[in-house]
C-alpha cells in the first residue's frame, strides 16, 4: 500500500479568498481530490501537513515595523544588517537580541531570509482550513479505512519560521515542536511502495518539506517518492525555485508524474 503526503493543502493557499493565494492551487487540489478517489484503495497511509500560525510572529507584518515607525509590507525581506541598522524593528523591543540571533542563524545556512508574508493559516480561522475537496477526498478514505490521517501542525512557534513540516528553520532548544518530527518521517518513509507527494507551495513548504526527507531516505528510498507535479503549484514569482527544487528531486531519483500517471503506475502494482 502506497503512502500519500499532502502539503498545506489549506484554504488560504488554495482559495481565491485567501490571504495567500497561491495561483493553480484550486485547480491542484480537484485533481488531488480525484486522485485521492481513484486510488483509495491502494493508499495505505494519509499523512497531511497543516501550515498552523499564531497572528502575530517572526514572519508577519504584525511582528514589525520599519525604523521610522511606519508599517511593514508583505513580501518585504529582512536581513540581520538591516535589522542591526535600526532599518525594521520587531515591536516588541525586548525581543531584538533574540531576533539578530536568530536572523543570524537564519542566513548561516544559506537556505532563506527572513521574508514577511501576509497574516495566514491562523488556527481555528478560515484560511486554516482545509481545502473542501481534498476535505472530502480525505474524508471518504478515511471511512474506508476506519482511521484517521496522520496530521502535522508546524510553525505553532512566533519566534522560528517553519516552511518544512519536519523541523524548523531555526529549531529552538526550548520548543520540541520545532525539532526533528521522527514520528512524520517514518511514515513518510517508503517501504517496497511509492510516497506520492502533493500540496503547496512547490516552490517552498513541498520544496523544504521534501528537501529534510530525502536527507533521512537511502538511495533505493528516494526512487520511490512520486512528485505529483499537477497536484503542486509555486507561489507566485518563484517558478523557478519550483523548477529547481524538481531538477534536484529528480536528480536524486524521485519521479515527477502527473496524477493520471501515477494512478496507472500504482493500478499495475
């Protein structure tokens, strides 16, 4: 039985209304949902990431403030020197050692900077929900199954950005949230079947999501993931970063199929 990893598939990248729209992503999610439909009898495991955030934290508009006092836009980038210049503030003063700390650590790793986006995925609101199709989908699977889908909550922490649902960017010693998920990895991990991989944004959440898996998968466990390439879009103006994290998977022996033809690869399993 197969395993299928569905990445933030939420209704505030999903739906037009959402407060971070992800262009495609409506359409992904019907053909996940079909997917899902299709192959439910050959799926064995469900294992669903939830983007879940606080309204206020390190990675919001409401966490900032330029130095002059005036607001912060979404999609702004924020560097340790900027913040070390007094160019953005966190508005809460007492925080700034732990911000330069952290924004220091950020950058040492070469994966991101610091960026400000718009206020989403806040638990228990609407753009935290799962989309209504893949909703359902799930659902019928799990009335098949008689259990539910394994779920991840990740970036529950203010202080620490987390893209990947496997550990944050900055783990934080003091938070297990934010740590290594051994519980997500080992049942993401492919057995003598295919991990199926779905959800948005390819070109971040999917990308860091897929990026701490395959530092954990063998060889001959990396050439059974499955990128569901139309059940993924990129956030938009990062095409590329989608384009090269799929060269990169690939290169390392993932696949990358359209749903219609990975169902015909499991039917023949």
């Amino acid at each position: 039985m197969h395993t299928l990893l569905i990445v933030d598939p939420q209704n505030d990248f999903c739906d037009p209304k959402g407060s971070l729209f992800v262009p495609g992503a409506g359409e992904d999610m019907q053909r996940l949902a079909g997917f899902i439909g299709s192959a439910r009898r050959r799926l064995g495991e469900i294992v669903v990431t939830l983007d879940s955030h606080p309204s206020v934290a390190i990675e919001r508009p409401t966490f900032w403030a330029r130095g002059d006092g005036g607001p912060v836009a979404p999609f702004t980038q924020i560097t340790h020197a900027q913040v070390m210049a007094g160019e953005f503030v966190p508005n809460d003063s007492s925080l700034r050692p732990r911000v330069l700390t952290y924004l220091q650590a950020l950058e040492s790793q070469g994966r991101y900077k610091l960026m400000v986006w718009p206020v989403h995925c806040v638990i228990g609101a609407w753009g935290h929900n799962i989309q209504g199709a893949v909703l359902e989908a799930v659902g019928e699977w799990e009335s098949q199954v008689q259990r539910g889908a394994f779920k991840v909550l990740k970036g529950q922490n203010p202080l620490t950005e987390q893209y990947s649902a496997v550990r944050a960017e900055v783990p934080s010693a003091d938070d297990p949230r934010t740590q290594t998920n051994r519980e997500l990895i080992e049942k993401c991990r492919p057995g003598s079947e295919l991990l199926l991989v779905a959800g948005e944004a390819s070109s971040h959440c999917v990308a860091a999501t897929l990026e701490h898996l395959f530092e954990e998968f063998s060889e001959q466990e990396l050439r059974r993931v499955v990128l569901l390439e139309d059940c993924m879009s990129p956030v938009k103006g990062f095409e590329s970063n989608a384009q090269a994290f799929i060269e990169r998977a690939v290169a390392r022996g993932a696949r990358a199929m359209t749903g219609a033809q990975a169902l015909a690869v499991i039917s023949t399993n």
